[in-house]
C-alpha cells in the first residue's frame, strides 16, 4: 500500500481541518529573557555566537514555524527550548520557572513530563516494536506495564498505526515512522510539541498528513513549535519567526 493510500488509516479526527478558536489564549506557557548561546570550537579559541540576546514569548495553544538559514541559531533555539541544551547567559521559563539553571537531572524530568520531540531522522529505536518504542520513554518514568501498554495502544490508534503496531521501524513506510514518532511524543501527555524539519524526508502528501496531525494538536490547545526551511509549511502556523546569525529579525502572524 501506498502511503498516499495510508492516510485513510488515520482516524477522521487528525485528518479534519483545522479549527482555530475563536479566543486565543494569552498565557505565555514559554518565554526566554536576554538568551545567549556560545560555543567553542573544539581546539581553537574561536567563539561561536549561535544565539545573541534573543527575548521572545510563547503562547499556549499557538503554532510556530522557525525559519532561517543553515547556522542562523533556529536549531540551537529549539534545543534550548527543549532542554536538550543550557544557554549561556539569559532565562528560560517553562511555565513560570527558570529551567536554565537546572542540572541534568532536573532538565531530564522537565523533557520526561512536559515536552514532546518529533524528529526529521524519526530517532526510533530500530529493534523495537511500534508498540515498544512508544512504551519506552513511560518505562523510565515508572508507569506499570499494564498502564504503558494502555496509553501506547490508545496513541498508536490515533495516528493510524494499530495494524502496524507489531512491526519495527525497518518495517514501516517515512510516514509511518513519522506518524510513529509523533504518538512517542505524545506519550508523555506534553504541553510543547518540539519539531525539527518534521516534513523534511516525506513526500508532499505523507508530509500533508502529517502536518493536519499537527494541527489537530494545536486546536487541542498544545503548542506547537517546529523547525522548517518549507514556506509552505511555515506559512500555516500561526506564527513564523525567523532567524539570522544568532538573533530574531521578524516575528509575524501570517
């Protein structure tokens, strides 16, 4: 089967279009403050600036694209953003607390409970199931058997995915590990969906189906920040900020 033909696996709900509310909330669910990232390249003095002084909020419920080009700081934002990274100087509130201090224990539980990643490369564990791969991530946070398997088939069915619970990843179509990756994301119930280049290897219809998955998410209230160079994909969040040598050169609701 094609994976045009699979998009009729997913259920009616993620394939409708996308309803904005009629208020958008303006609670501020993220927001960094005079941010700076440096870097060192390895065995030289030299500094790289990747993010300078950058102050932005996030607001609940909103879809964001980040755009600009290769070492403008839009990767290096989303990593900070998901706590995969420290800035160098600058705030980071995540829901009010300041997470830019925190060690990697405590950065590890921020990522565990409340913020979702979906990657371009799918980063699915290759010799595990669907089904395993969705009930790892509930494994490190204590969640019983019964309780993972539960939530990991009730995900796997949103996404389209049950007939292909049993298969791994070397088994699946793109877009069916991207729809895979995105129910992972999910798994933790997260407030911040974090995407980089979500469409980047899929086809123009599989990435279609994915990104009306992405919109049902932000009609749910998640926010939605992602990555992409497609303006086509930029253009249907609500917000586009974009990126230039380290800092924020426009900032607009299309």
């Amino acid at each position: 089967m094609s994976e045009v033909e699979a998009i009729g696996d997913v259920p009616p709900a993620a394939m409708s279009a996308p309803t904005k509310p009629d208020h958008r909330s303006t609670n501020v669910i993220a927001s960094i403050r005079n941010l700076v990232k440096t870097y060192r390249k390895p065995g030289t003095t030299v500094e790289v600036h990747a993010i300078r002084s950058v102050s932005i909020d996030f607001i609940e419920g909103e879809s964001v694209a980040i755009c600009g080009a290769s070492g403008s700081g839009k990767s290096t934002m989303l990593n900070i953003l998901g706590c995969l990274d420290r800035p160098t100087a600058g705030e980071y509130l995540l829901g009010g607390t300041d997470v830019s201090e925190f060690d990697d224990d405590g950065l590890s539980q921020i990522r565990g409970e409340r913020i979702g990643f979906v990657f371009q490369s799918f980063n699915l564990i290759q010799q595990l199931t669907v089904l395993e791969n969705l009930e790892v991530p509930l494994f490190y946070q204590g969640v019983s058997p019964q309780k993972r398997r539960e939530c990991a088939e009730a995900l796997i069915a949103r996404v389209g995915l049950s007939d292909r619970a049993d298969h791994r990843p070397m088994e699946l179509s793109g877009g069916q590990q991207q729809r895979a990756a995105i129910a992972r994301a999910l798994i933790n119930n997260p407030v911040i969906i974090l995407a980089d280049e979500p469409t980047g290897n899929l086809d123009t219809a599989t990435g279609e189906m994915i990104l009306k998955i992405f919109d049902e998410l932000r009609a749910e209230g998640r926010t939605v920040i992602m990555v992409t160079h497609e303006t086509d994909v930029a253009e249907r969040c609500d917000r586009i900020i974009t990126m230039r040598d380290g800092k924020i050169i426009s900032d607009t609701r299309p």
